[in-house]
C-alpha cells in the first residue's frame, strides 16, 4: 500500500514536469527502461539498492547507462535514487500511465478470450467500447483456455464476464 502511495506521488509530480517540459514521452520512456532493468536484470538490482555502495558510485553506473538520455530528465531518475524510492519504480511508472491514460481519454482494457482475436474481431470490439465509453481504448487481449468459450473484459476495476465457465457455474449453483 505504501509503495502505490509513493508511485501516484511521484508520478504526479514527475508528469507535472514531464507535461511543463513537453516531454512527457520522453520520460516515461526513461523511466519505463529504468524499471524493465530494475525488474530483469538481477545484479542491477542488487547493486542499486545495496544500502553499502555510495550514491554517487550508483549515479556513475546510472549516468553510462543512459548516457544518451537528457540530462534534465536522467535528473528525475538520480532524484528518485537519492531519495530511496527506486524500489517503488514500477509503481511510479504504472501510476505515471495512469495520469497520461486520464488526460488523454484513454482507457485501459484487458480482455481475456480462449484463442486469438483476429484484426477484425479487435477492431470492432475497440470501436464497440469506445462509443459506449467516449474514450479511446488501448486494448490488452489474453488468451485463457480454462475459461472455455466467451470472454472476460477487464475495465478499470469493473470486470465483465461473459465467460462460458461462470455460466456454468451460475448453473450448477441454480
């Protein structure tokens, strides 16, 4: 709960000079690519979060790493390092997509079905939400052969299940 705290307080601001900048792409990128490492990469992890190893040696590591970035923006990144919040970083990245998602009208759907949607079927089920929700949807399709047949859509924190396997257990509890 604290970590998710931190991520929209961080993300807030982080956006808020991200859009003042012009550069909120920019950004996220870097802060998206700081957060795969983080994740993926386990001695990055180690070394970076190792309470033993001076701040400036992990900036250093932080500065080759993405040499190629702005400086102002490698500043937001080497802020979130002095103040100790990286390990909050996939928070503030997932908080980050939040504030850009509102501002922009974009909602995030997950969408679960038993095999693959062709390009047809996603682009009238993305036209299909957005006329009933007036916003622009970024659409996230998996795939889950337990559900058997239907689908389940995931939007925000309402969940639609049109799936055949809570049908039948509707039926089998009726």
């Amino acid at each position: 709960m604290i970590k998710s705290q931190v991520g929209k307080r961080y993300a807030k601001a982080i956006f808020d000079i991200a859009e003042a900048k012009n550069q909120i792409k920019e950004i996220y990128e870097l802060l998206n690519s700081a957060m795969e490492l983080y994740k993926k990469d386990i001695e990055f992890k180690n070394f970076i979060i190792n309470p033993l190893i001076d701040n400036e040696k992990k900036k250093v590591v932080l500065r080759e790493i993405f040499e190629n970035s702005d400086e102002d923006n490698l500043n937001i990144l080497l802020y979130i390092l002095d103040k100790k919040r990286i390990n909050c970083i996939k928070y503030i990245v997932s908080e980050y997509l939040k504030i850009y998602y509102a501002k922009n009208r974009i909602l995030n759907v997950e969408a679960t079905f038993t095999k693959e949607l062709t390009e047809e079927q996603k682009k009238k089920l993305i036209e299909k939400l957005s006329q009933k929700t007036g916003k622009e949807i970024n659409l996230d399709v998996k795939i889950d052969k337990n559900i058997l047949g239907g689908g389940i859509l995931k939007i925000g924190d309402r969940v639609i299940d049109g799936s055949i396997r809570r049908e039948l257990n509707n039926w089998k509890k009726s």
